[in-house]
C-alpha cells in the first residue's frame, strides 16, 4: 500500500486509501440509468441497453442470466418480471456493460491529449484527532499524466493491487509530502 501511516485512524482521523478513493473518483464519471432496477422504467431502459448488442447480451452471459428466448422477449414486452435474483443480475449486467463501453472515453478525457488532469487531493479529516497528534495538511493540486490507461483499466478490473501502484505513481509527484496523503477524505478532477 502506498501509505506509511501505521495505524491509521488511531487517533481518530478519517479517509480512504488513495487507490479506493482512485477507484471512486473514476466510477463517479460513469453515468447510467438512475431509475432502480425494480421500477418499470428501470428495468425497461436496462433490458433495452441490454439487447441492443451482441455485448450487451455477453454482459447478461457473465452475470448469470441464462433465460430462454421467450422468457426474454416476455420480460422485454413487459408481460413478465424477472425475479429479485434475475433483477439484481440484470444491474449487474448493464453496470458492466456501461463500465465497458465508457472506458474508452475515460481514458481520452482523463488523458487530455497527453495532457494529463489537474487532480485535487483532499487530505484526511482530522476533525476527531486531538491537536497534538494532527498531521499539517492541505489540499494538493497536481497535474497527473502517464497513468490514466493504466488507472482505468485497473478500475475496470477491480484491481486495487494496480491502482495502488498508480496511486504511488501520484504521490510521487508531491514530493516530500507524499506520505501525508497515501490516506485521503477525497480527490477530485474536472474531466
């Protein structure tokens, strides 16, 4: 992990690894169907997502949705309902497939033409640590670039070992301050 804090929130401070609050920072900026899957008109525009695509229908084969032909065209005319289980492998499906076909453009933005993103880094909260034991930090800006492709294919994969390494890559770029935020309450970017 890219933190030295040996025993964080100890002494009471609160915050996320930076790879986890990589990984947040990067799911914020897909957008999808905020209706629940449970309401007609959720379940509707993910069915419709859903079978648009021969991906689409390889999304629902990886979350388990093994269903016949007519059980599909019923749930797509709206004559039945898939079952909670089925419901939740349907969201399943559809985040994986929107996750999948955004990366891509993640990546572009993120990248900005070699460019890199302006990152903010939110240090952790300190609110609930004594004064004598708090860390004297604020928030950093840094322009990160190199990482991006490497950063969101780890996030595609849930792969926190990955995104750790990137996060150290980031923290490299603070210089002596970098220890201080291996922990941090955000991190934020305008892409």
């Amino acid at each position: 992990m890219a933190g030295r804090w040996m025993d964080f929130g100890q002494y009471g401070a609160a915050g996320a690894p930076g790879a986890e609050a990589l990984s947040i920072a990067i799911e914020n900026m897909v957008g999808g169907i905020s209706s629940p899957v449970d309401s007609d008109r959720g379940l509707a525009a993910r069915l419709n997502y859903l079978t648009k695509s021969d991906a689409g229908y390889e999304a629902m084969d990886r979350a388990g949705i093994h269903v016949s032909p007519r059980t599909l065209m019923a749930w797509l005319a709206e004559e039945r309902t898939p079952n909670r289980a089925n419901l939740a492998r349907l969201d399943a499906a559809y985040w994986d497939l929107r996750r999948r076909n955004v990366a891509a453009d993640l990546k572009h933005r993120l990248n900005n033409n070699g460019r890199g993103t302006r990152v903010e880094i939110n240090p952790v909260d300190q609110r609930g640590v004594e004064q004598k034991y708090r860390r004297a930090l604020a928030p950093r800006s840094v322009n990160v670039r190199g990482v991006w492709d490497r950063a969101v294919d780890a996030w595609m994969d849930d792969d926190m070992e990955e995104l750790d390494a990137v996060w150290d890559d980031v923290l490299d770029l603070l210089g002596s301050d970098y220890d201080g935020y291996s922990y941090v309450s955000s991190i934020g970017w305008s892409a």
